[in-house]
C-alpha cells in the first residue's frame, strides 16, 4: 500500500520530481532544485521512511516505486522526469520498470541496478547504539556517533535526522531528541535497499546515469546490466568527485541534467 509522501514543490514548468538517497531527505537536493526551477517544476520527496513521510513497516523498492505513482496521481500529473541520487536513483529506475508510461525521462545519480554488499553497517550499528538518553545537543551525539562513523561530514549528514522533540510530547525519560527517519525498520529492510530494482525491462526511455569518478557504485562490470534493463541509457563522468557529485561539484552536475533534460 502506497503512502502519502511529503514534498516540497518549486518553480515552474513540466514536474521533475527529486529522490533523495538513504538517510536522507529532500533538503539533500535542494541545490539540485534551485539550480533547475528556472525550467522546471520541481516536486522534491521525502521517501517512505524518511524526512517527514510517514512511517511504515514495508519499504522495498516496488513500494516506494508506487508511493511516487500516488504521488503523481494526487498531483494531477500524467508524466514526469525523474532525478534520483542513490537509493533515489533505484527508486527511480523501479518506476521506470514498473510504470514506464508515466515516465518522461529519468536520472540516475551514482547508483546502479545491481544488489551491492552491505556498505552501510557501521554506520546503522552507530545510529542503534546511540543512548539518546542524556543527549543535550548534536554535538554531543555527534562526539558519540564518532566512534562508529569517522567521516565529520557523513556524521553530520545522519545528524540532521536528529530532531528536538516537543516538550509536550517528551516521555517519561526525559528524552530531548530524536531519530526523524524509522530506524528500525529501515535497518531491518536493508537487504531490500541494497537489492536491485525489480523487473526484467528494457525499459526503453531515455536514460542518464551519472557517475562520480571517485566512486566505486558505478563498475564497469555493471554496464551489461545496465544496457539490459536501460537499452538507451548512456553515461556522463563528473571527474574529481565521489558519491555526493550533485553536492561536491553542483554546478557541474546540473549543468548535465539541464542538457539531458532539455533534449
């Protein structure tokens, strides 16, 4: 069953709609969004799970597939483009798989449609074995997280789901903050997440994959498949960036959505 998700909606002209990666939320694309609202209507969404979407205990890729589908309908629109960084990007590429006729055209940033192996386990071990209890600021959940995650900017990242709660709904433990996104289930469905998109295709559209130099999720192994499902796909490198390209090198990155975009 398909959700109501949360979203941000800028600029005008034809939708093109914006899926964040895991952990993430739709401020993640932000500069994505006010570097294209110019030409576009920009429908930025929080996933299932995730931002302020609703939390559900389902969450594998034909599921969130159809939570943009709903979207669309309550929207009002036929056909979109799609733009996906990560987990966003195998979101996108489900809907492209499983509902090709509402899709204009699709992005793929830095992700293919393959299964990876676990990438992600010190990172969700950190967040569950976070006592939020006697947290008084980020800074301190920050020095806390640090014994799992190394990286200050991906910890800083996963701290903007930290959240104040309400004095008005802290409970008996006095808790000051809280996760925004639904850990538990998005650690116990992370075989889901890392799975590949379901659906043999082609899928025959056009097709942008998008490619961080310094990343390793995009192989050369994987093209094969990703001329399988995605017949007309073809590839751009952005050099001197790694997995957040839309974030590290933003101009460049939507200088070539702009151009895929607009052919």
């Amino acid at each position: 069953m398909s959700v109501e998700l949360n979203h941000r909606i800028s600029g005008q002209g034809e939708p093109l709609i914006l899926l964040h990666g895991l952990f993430g939320s739709l401020e993640n694309l932000g500069g994505v969004a006010r570097r294209l609202e110019d030409s576009w209507q920009i429908h930025a969404l929080d996933q299932r799970n995730h931002g302020s979407s609703p939390h559900t205990e389902e969450m594998n890729y034909p599921a969130m597939a159809s939570d943009v589908v709903a979207y669309m309908d309550a929207k009002g629109i036929e056909k979109a483009r799609l733009l996906g960084h990560s987990m966003g990007g195998k979101v996108a590429m489900q809907v492209a798989l499983s509902y090709p006729e509402r899709v204009q055209a699709t992005i793929v940033a830095d992700i293919a449609p393959v299964t990876y192996p676990p990438r992600h386990d010190a990172i969700l071990d950190g967040m569950k074995s976070l006592d939020l209890r006697g947290v008084k600021s980020r800074t301190e959940a920050d020095a806390r997280l640090a014994e799992y995650v190394e990286t200050p900017g991906v910890r800083q990242f996963l701290l903007k789901n930290l959240e104040r709660i309400p004095k008005d709904k802290s409970d008996q433990d006095n808790l000051l903050f809280r996760w925004r996104l639904n850990l538990p289930v998005i650690d116990a469905s992370y075989t889901n997440l890392a799975a590949a998109p379901e659906g043999e295709g082609p899928h025959e559209g056009d097709v942008l994959f998008i490619k961080g130099a310094d990343s390793a999720y995009i192989q050369e192994k994987h093209q094969d498949t990703i001329q399988s499902l995605f017949p007309s796909a073809e590839l751009k490198i952005i050099e001197g960036t790694g997995h957040w390209l839309h974030a590290e090198k933003a101009d460049t990155f939507a200088n070539l959505c702009r151009r895929f975009l607009e052919q």
